[in-house]
C-alpha cells in the first residue's frame, strides 16, 4: 500500500513508478509536491496515490539508484512515470577500505592502478605487474622461477615483516601469488597511516585492495598468449678451452710460479716443450697400481 498522504484540498494524482529499463515496479519512491511538506512513497506493487494543492502543483520522484524527476501535474489525475537508472563509470570510484570516493577527491596516499597497463604486462604474477605502475611501490624479485616476488610500499619501514596486506574482495590475505592477473577489475594501493584506522596494525607496511571481475552477461572468452624463442648460435656458444690447451693452462701456471712441472694427469716435457696426455682419466684419489684397469677413452685431438 502506498505511504499515508497529508489531507489537502485539491485533486488526488496517482499511478505507477517503473524501472525505465526493465519495466518493473519500484516500491518505496519518495514523491513530494514541491514547495511544501505533502508527499508519500510507492507501495510494494509501485502505486501511489497524493492529494495536491492544486493542479498546477509540481511532483518530485527520487529513489536510490535512480535519476530524480519532476512532473507537472497540469490538472492530471493519472500520472505513471518511468525512472531512468543513473549510472557512474568504474573510473570514477575508487574503493578505499569500506567506502566508495570520488577519483577526483583522492590525495597522492591513494594509488590507483590503470588496469589496462596490466594487461599490457606479459607476466603470471601481479606482483611484477605492479613494478613502475604504482608510484611509491617497489617490486623486488629473486629471479628465481615462481618464486613470489616482494612488494614495499615507501620502502623499508621495520627490520621484520615488510609485506603489505592484501584485500582482495574484501578477504584479508597476505599472499596474491594465485590469483590470476587476468581477472582483476580495479587495483588500489593505500600507503599512508590513515589505512591503519581502517584495517589496524595490519596496514603499517600499507594496503594492496583488489576487486575482481564479476560474472555478468553472456558468456564470453578471452584468450592472451605470447610466444619467445630461444635458439642456439651456430658457433660454439661456450667457447671453453680444449683439454690439450687446458693442460698446457696447468704448465704454464707450473712455470709462471717457479713449482716443479708435476701433474698427476699431464706429462709436461719442460716449460718450452710439448705437453702429452694420457690415454684415461685418472678419477681424484683412484690407484694409479691399477690404471690397466680403468675404462679408456681415445685420446683427445684438436681438430684445429
């Protein structure tokens, strides 16, 4: 049922508040005659029904979500109106601990994130996504393969625990490694101290708040891929000595440092003469009583 209505001498205006887009009932819709007190609100079904003080009195309709709008009476009895959803894109927003501002009201304390520039990041963690997108953080990385990287917020700021805590969807955590970059919506960094009076001790090393994308719609997939290759020259890519110049490395070290020309492995025939080796490898400890019996292997040549 529609809200109680002030008696007033005038005519009685009622009808119905829909949803512009969808078409459905509104309940609960304030509507006021301008310029006085007199107003009431919809009823479960959307209905209404305010007596005006006149018939050029003016209606008022708002809602929460909805644009506001105001109708002539213009001696109408009957009068249905269809609200028009307002709308507010994501940029404008920015979610900071348990409120919603306006992006141009933030301060430098509050970093947002362009997640667009992620995208353009090869990379499986959002951590590396984050280096030189964020002012005041940095991201160190061990290059280690999966090793999660480590993200400072204006530096180093205790000789313990360094991480920042993470709010993803709302859900406090102290690690992002397993969350897929791809399915961020919106990223914001908090990195002074007026996070601590949201999330308490816990945000000294600063805030990490991420929003991740809802399902909505038609299904739909998206596919990223990227490719690199690695090839080998055609050259010897090492360039390591041969073991016929690895000996005579070993004499001429020998002779530079006036030691006696002995090797368990070369023969050296002076400092000036040829180098010769052996037919085996002599493993390090093994009995040399016993050479005969080690596996042979031919002797090595330059082919050079």
């Amino acid at each position: 049922m529609p809200g109680a209505v002030l008696a007033q001498d005038g005519p009685t205006v009622s009808g119905t508040v829909t949803d512009s887009e969808s078409g459905e009932s509104l309940p609960g819709v304030n509507i006021q005659v301008v310029g006085t007190q007199i107003g009431t609100t919809t009823g479960a079904d959307g209905t209404y029904e305010v007596t005006v003080p006149s018939e050029n009195s003016t209606l008022r309709f708002s809602f929460v979500g909805f644009n506001t709008q105001t109708v002539d009476v213009n001696g109408r009895t009957t009068i249905d109106v269809a609200l028009e959803p307002s709308t507010l894109t994501g940029e404008e927003v920015v979610v900071v601990g348990y409120s919603e501002q306006r992006r141009a009201d933030l301060t430098g304390s509050v970093q947002v994130v362009d997640t667009e520039s992620l995208e353009q990041i090869s990379s499986g963690q959002i951590s590396d996504k984050l280096q030189g997108n964020a002012a005041g953080v940095s991201v160190i990385s061990s290059g280690q393969p999966g090793q999660e990287p480590q993200i400072r917020i204006r530096g180093i700021n205790t000789f313990g625990n360094n991480t920042p805590l993470f709010v993803v969807d709302g859900v406090s955590t102290q690690s992002i490694n397993n969350l897929n970059p791809n399915d961020i919506a919106s990223l914001q960094v908090l990195k002074d101290a007026s996070a601590a009076s949201i999330y308490g001790a816990r945000a000294a090393n600063g805030v990490v708040i991420i929003e991740t994308k809802q399902g909505e719609g038609d299904l739909s997939v998206n596919v990223n891929s990227s490719v690199g290759v690695s090839q080998q020259p055609d050259e010897d890519p090492w360039n390591i000595a041969s073991p016929q110049q690895h000996a005579e490395l070993e004499r001429l070290a020998l002779c530079n440092s006036g030691s006696d020309l002995e090797h368990p492995q070369y023969t050296f025939n002076g400092c000036d003469g040829n180098v010769e080796l052996p037919n085996y490898i002599l493993p390090a400890g093994a009995d040399e009583a016993n050479e005969d019996n080690y596996f042979l292997i031919p002797q090595y040549t330059d082919a050079s």
